[in-house]
C-alpha cells in the first residue's frame, strides 16, 4: 500500500470515525432522554442504526491505515486518532452513567 492510499484512509476513517462518536451523545440526549422533537423515537430508530454503520466503517478505515509497514507519520496520525475515539467513547459513558443515576 503506497502513501497516498494511506493517507486517503487516515483521512476518510478519522473523519467517519470521530464525527459520528461527537454526534452520538447529543443526539441520544435529545431524541431518547429528553425528546423535543416530533417523532423523535422514530428519528432515533433511524439516526443510530446509519450512525453505528459509519463509525464501523470509520475505525475499520484507521485501523488498515494504523497498521501498514513501514511504520510513518500516517500510522502515527491514524493512532492518535484512535486514541482520541477511546478519549471520546470513555466521556460518553461516563456522561451516560450520571444521566441514568439522575433520573
């Protein structure tokens, strides 16, 4: 795999990975929490399942950039990312846990 697939990778997994984890938590919290929204359980049941897909398909992206030889500022780049998705899902969860405890 030479770089510019790598960097095409790094680039189109980190941005499918990060941006639907970021999305994720406000979401949940106003169509399942709180719903303000019309319909909202319906925009829900539509909303996670697409979101789920992408963040799949985000991670599995970095992963195949993160592990290619040689190692280089890609696999470097692709890492940190990941590290800022563990960053992201441990805030979620721990944010998650003191909405259920409040209610």
């Amino acid at each position: 795999m030479n770089w510019h697939e790598r960097e095409r990778l790094f680039f189109l997994g980190s941005a499918f990975a990060i941006g639907p984890a970021l999305v994720f938590l406000p979401a949940f919290t106003q169509l399942v929490f709180h719903p303000t929204a019309p319909h909202a359980h319906v925009w829900a049941a539509l909303l996670f399942p697409v979101l789920a897909a992408v963040e799949v398909f985000g991670v599995i992206q970095l992963v195949q950039s993160c592990v290619q030889r040689p190692f280089s500022l890609l696999t470097m780049l692709s890492f940190g990312a990941l590290l800022v998705l563990l960053v992201i899902a441990a805030y979620t969860g721990i944010f998650l846990a003191a909405l259920v405890e409040r209610m």
